[in-house]
C-alpha cells in the first residue's frame, strides 16, 4: 500500500520562519504511526533554502525521524511516492519519473489512509499548493501483486481546509490546489 503523485517544488520568502511544504502521506488506521514523502523549503537568516526532498516517518508512539539530502530544482514538477512495496512492514520513498529509489525504512504499519498537503509556516508566504497525478498503491491478491491507481472520486469529501485566505480547489478526481481566497478556482 502507498500513496504518491506531481509537485512542483518552489523556494519561499525570506522572512524568519518562513517554510513551504507540500507532501503525501499515509496514516496508520489505528496509533499514530505514519509515512510521509514531499519537499520543503526554509529560511534561515533570511537566507532560503533550495527546495529539498525529505521522507519522513514515525512509528507509534516515536518521535518523526526525517531523512533528506536530495536538492530539487524549483519549478520543474518531480513526481513523490512512498510505498509498503511487499507488504511487510517496510516502506519505500521515491523521486522521479520513473521512480528512483531514495531510502527504505521499517515502520509499525502495513496500511492505512492516503492523503496529500500544503502547508506554510508563515502568513508573510504564500500558501498556494498544486498537487496532480494522485495516485494509491493496492494489493491486487496475491503476494507481489500490487498496483498503481489514480484515486477515484479523490477529494470529493474529507477535505481539511484551515489555512485563512486560501480556498481549496477540487480540479479532477486526480488533483487540487489552493489559491488566494479572493482568486476564482479556474485550474490550470
């Protein structure tokens, strides 16, 4: 089981706190053990930072163990996906189209739910995310039959919108983004 899709990566402002992050992610049902895989930018001295593939992940009841030395190129889209490629507990981060394989690491889950995000750690920053080519990794049956999907139906509900003065956009059953709340929801 997995999650995955397109970001495209971008640096923030330069003002102190300021970070930008946009991910996908799966949640254990049950705990609070999880995976996560993205970029993220961040300033420091009013210095920011490249954009920087992380994999993130925690079992339960641990604090996030993050791993991230990968510098992405802003505003080309770069394809994220994290999976339990056999199903074992052991998860797998990737980057690129095709997949390039980044980092493995044994977490307390098989499955659980998927999701994606947009955050930003400073109102001075813009909070515009666009995600696209959403996608899950399923169990087809039998062992190592597995497969990549496009979510059906995704965004239709369970959607968490807490960032003041943006508005979530559902633009296909694959892919949203976030825009200025006074901005009408035209997807590009």
């Amino acid at each position: 089981y997995g999650t995955g899709g397109k970001a495209k990566p971008r640096s923030v402002g330069q003002w102190p706190g300021s970070t930008k992050v946009e991910s996908f992610w799966v949640h254990a049902a049950t705990g609070s053990a999880r995976v996560e895989v993205g970029w993220y930018s961040d300033t420091q001295s009013y210095d920011p930072t490249p954009p920087t593939y992380f994999a993130l992940w925690a079992n339960n009841g641990a604090p996030w163990d993050e791993y991230d030395t990968v510098t992405l190129t802003k505003d080309v889209w770069q394809r994220f996906r994290v999976v339990n490629k056999y199903g074992d507990g052991t998860w797998y981060w990737y980057l690129g189209d095709p997949d390039v394989y980044q980092y493995h690491r044994t977490v307390d889950f098989l499955k659980g739910n998927s999701g994606s995000q947009g955050e930003r750690h400073n109102l001075c920053d813009a909070g515009f995310t666009r995600l696209t080519d959403l996608q899950r990794y399923e169990y087809m049956g039998s062992p190592d039959q597995y497969a990549w999907f496009f979510y059906p139906n995704m965004l239709a509900n369970a959607v968490y919108d807490g960032d003041p003065g943006y508005k979530y956009c559902r633009c296909s059953t694959t892919s949203w983004l976030e825009r200025d709340e006074g901005i009408s929801c035209n997807c590009p």
